[in-house]
C-alpha cells in the first residue's frame, strides 16, 4: 500500500525535496501545501499527478507530514493547517531550524517526531543532512524518513538531539561560509588588476575544484592543504596571513556559535 506524504512548505529545501521524490512518484501518494508555490513547484505536482492545496480541514491523516516552512511560521500554521494532517501513527519529519522534537510534538499532538536539518547543495543532490529521532521512534518510520531524505544528498544519523544546532551552524549555514570565501577572493582577484569577470571564474572554479579533490581523494582538508602549501611559498604567506591572530579559524568558530546562538533563539 502506498504511503501518503504531506509537505508542508516548497520553498527552496521543499522544491528540492520535491525533485528528489520525482523519480520516487509511484512509491508514494502525495499533497503539497504551499500558498504560494512558485512555478517549478506546480509542473512537478502537475506532471507526478499529486495533489496541491486541498483543504487540510478535509483531508485524511497522512502517513508522514514534512514540516518545510519557516520556523517563525510554525506555531501560527500548525493550529491552522498543520494538526488537521496528523494523526496517532503520523511520522512528522521537520527540516525547521530551532524548533525541537518536544515543541513540534506539543503543538501538533504527534507522537513520532523526527528533525532533519539538510543544505542548499541539497538541490542538486550534493548535499548533506543530519537527523535525529529518539529510539522510540518506530524502524519503519525511521526508514521512511532516509528514504525520504536521500535524494538530497548524504544522510547522517546523530547521537542526541542537542547536537541539531552544531548542525545548523556548520552545514545548514555552511554553504553560505563558502559563498562569502568565494566571494571574497573574487574582490581580492579584482582588487589586484584582475577584470571582475575573470576574477570571479577563477574563484568560483577553484571553490568546485577543490571541494570535488576533496570528495573523490577522500583526504581530509589537513592533509590536502599541506600538500599545496610549499614551506615559505606563496602559498604558505597567504595561509599565514589568513590564520595569523587566530584569523580565519577563530572568525568561523565565531561564525558557527552566532549561528547556533540564532538557532536557539528560533527554538523558543
């Protein structure tokens, strides 16, 4: 029998979960709730012949709900649109920032809660999320809930759930980390005579160049880094300058413990 699936939100994490769950369309019945879904979100309901907005006061339970929407929305639509979906034996899977498994539980009377925090490069399949459930959390649900979280990418599986605001802060913000650094040796590039256009390409690319040495190498950043860096090169002063002080390395554990601060903030 199929599973019936309710998503909640499809914004960017939902649209690409929904693009992961395309090839998955006979597995599964399954409703979108979205008020304003964007055009990539209605072709992919349209063409798997899935449902988009019915009335949740007039729907059935599902077998799991995915919480997609913004943290700061959830209480407002959890009484509105969220608890008419849930019923005793309903897995809610939430891919919200902040909010814990005790909160989600109490506003949607839900039994079996399990939280996921995946990435941005979720959206084309390279990214990466973490989840949590307590071990009473049935088996089958818990596989439904990987299955369900695969196509974005590798899944990993935490020892406690105080863990989920580290994860927030290193790969759920992280992509925008390596934006900025990208970013930054862009102006840099400029800065030094380097046409904007160029400076960008040769930033951008390096970025995708050595994130893929790392994942087909399979060695670790340290490893890697010091084998590029010549004692007293080039390489060498830059990486100098970057960790002199602290530098880089305290600025980004700065970085994560302000995102983990927010985090805990959107948790209350």
């Amino acid at each position: 029998m199929k599973k019936r699936i309710a998503l909640v939100g499809g914004g960017r994490m939902g649209g690409a979960m929904l693009r992961g769950w395309a090839p998955m369309a006979d597995a599964f019945d399954l409703v979108v709730f979205e008020p304003f879904p964007s055009a990539e979100v209605i072709e992919i309901v349209t063409y798997n012949q899935w449902d988009l907005n019915p009335d949740p006061a007039q729907s059935a339970t599902f077998d799991c709900v995915v919480l997609g929407i913004k943290p700061q929305l959830f209480v407002a639509v959890g009484d509105q649109t969220i608890k008419h979906l849930v019923g005793e034996a309903t897995l809610v899977l939430s891919i919200m920032a902040g909010i814990g498994t005790a909160k989600i539980a109490e506003v949607l009377d839900a039994t079996h809660v399990i939280r996921a925090m995946p990435n941005t490069p979720g959206q084309i399949g390279k990214g990466v999320t973490a989840y949590w459930n307590s071990p009473t959390i049935p088996a089958e649900a818990e596989a439904l809930a990987v299955s369900l979280l695969r196509p974005l990418g590798t899944v990993e599986k935490l020892q406690s759930e105080k863990q989920m605001d580290a994860v927030t802060a290193v790969s759920g913000s992280g992509p925008a980390y390596v934006f900025l650094l990208a970013e930054a040796m862009a102006a840099a590039g400029e800065a030094e005579g380097l046409e904007r256009g160029l400076a960008e390409r040769l930033a951008w690319q390096t970025v995708i160049g050595a994130a893929a040495l790392m994942e087909e190498t399979g060695h670790n950043p340290q490893d890697l880094r010091r084998a590029v860096t010549s004692p007293e090169g080039t390489t060498a002063a830059a990486t100098d300058a970057l960790t002199a002080g602290g530098g880089i390395i305290t600025l980004v554990r700065r970085a994560v413990e302000a995102a983990i601060h927010r985090s805990r903030q959107l948790g209350k």
